[in-house]
C-alpha cells in the first residue's frame, strides 16, 4: 500500500482531540477523565497497529511516550507478572490470526499498557463507589465475583463498536489518498476490533482485580474513600 507524503499530517489530525488528556495523578480520577484517556489511547493503538501492518519506515511523533511508559511502575505495584503477560499475549495474537507486522512493537506495548494502566484510576473509582462490598469478596478471595462485578457486556460491546469505527475511519482517511479498498478497510477494523477482545480489554479487568484486591485488603482507614456521583460499571 502506497503511504501518502502526508500521512504525518493525517495522523496528528485524527488525535488532535485526544493527544491533551491529563496524566494519571495521584488523586483518584473522574470518570470522565478515565473516559477520556481510555479513547486517547484506543487511538493510539489503532496508529500503531497501522504502523506496524503499513507504516514501517515511519516513526510516529503524536505519542506522548514520556507519559506511556511510567506505566510500567505503575502496573508492577499490583501486578508483577503485567508486562511479561502483556508481550505474551502480543505475540500469541500474532500467531493466531496470522498477523505480519513489520519492525519492533515495543512502541505498541507500551501505549497497550498505558490504556491498561487507566484501569488503576477505574478500579480506585469503583472501589470508592462502594468499598464494603469489594472488601467482602477479596476477605474471601473471590476474585472471580469481583471480576463479575467489574464486567459489563453491554459496555464492552460499546468499547468494540468505537474501536471498530475508529479504525475504519482512521485506515479510510488513508484510503481516500492510497486507493485502499473497502474490503482492507474492513479486514483493519475487525482485526483491531479482535485485539481489544483478546487482548486490551481482558487484561485490563484482570489490573482491576489486582488494584481491588489489593485495595480492598488495606486498612479502611489508609484508602482514600470518595463518593462518586457517577455509575462506575461504565468502564473496562
């Protein structure tokens, strides 16, 4: 597929919106602030995974990876075994499906684990919504029922129809000046629609297990509790 000289350009429009999201702090987040940085790194793992399947030869500066990777010492307080999972799961992926990506992914690792580490603030937000019934379940071990509870099908599904969408418009836009046809638009989309399935979003909710039980075994009174407004089952 033939890049066009403006592709650069392209990119950096399509992130525009999304590229001046706060950085996690240590204040538990809104919501709105998990929703936003959730969406700004969706898109930058759509660029990527257009990077390495089209783009080899091109090194993407709309990342902001001075923020992605911090992500890793983040991650390693509530899951020590993340990034060695993360970088599994890549390369099964890989395999799998058949996938030819071309050069390094590291690049892709990281803004995978920095979406993943927005699951930290999620978490923290919904262990403030209600703290006593996570403290029940991980008094018990149960972290089968709290993965229960941070799962919402419905959501999900919103999760991979944006994705799906994004990626359409994202490789479309490239298609208006490459001649890219609709059925490779669509074969980019479903696969980045199948990343976040097997990949990005069951990763996430096992970080949420982790950051709950871990909040949740902590004296009541050294976790700052907060009562959220909003519904905190939005997320994944």
């Amino acid at each position: 597929m033939r890049v066009p000289s403006t592709l650069p350009v392209i990119i950096m429009s399509f992130l525009q919106p999304f590229v001046q999201a706060s950085i996690p702090s240590e204040n538990i987040p809104t919501l709105a602030a998990c929703r936003a940085k959730l969406e700004m790194y969706e898109r930058h793992v759509i660029e990527q995974l257009a990077v390495l399947l089209y783009l080899e030869s091109w090194a993407p500066s709309s990342i902001p990876l001075d923020r992605t990777q911090q992500w890793r010492d983040d991650v390693q307080k509530y899951d020590s075994t993340f990034s060695h999972r993360l970088a599994s799961t890549l390369t099964q992926f890989v395999d799998k499906n058949n996938v030819h990506f071309s050069g390094s992914t590291s690049t892709l690792e990281d803004v995978c684990g920095a979406r993943a580490r927005v699951g930290i603030d999620v978490a923290q937000a919904k262990f403030s919504s209600d703290p006593m019934a996570y403290r029940t379940f991980a008094s018990r071990g149960d972290s089968a029922t709290i993965l229960a509870l941070l799962t919402n099908e419905a959501v999900e599904a919103a999760i991979l129809a944006r994705v799906r969408s994004s990626a359409r418009d994202f490789v479309g836009t490239l298609g208006a000046s490459t001649g890219n046809d609709a059925e490779s638009i669509n074969d980019f989309s479903k696969m980045v629609e199948l990343f976040f399935k097997e990949i990005l979003i069951p990763l996430t909710k096992d970080l949420e297990v982790s950051v709950l039980l871990q909040l949740s075994l902590e004296p009541a009174n050294e976790v700052h509790e907060k009562d959220f407004k909003s519904s905190v089952h939005d997320f994944q």
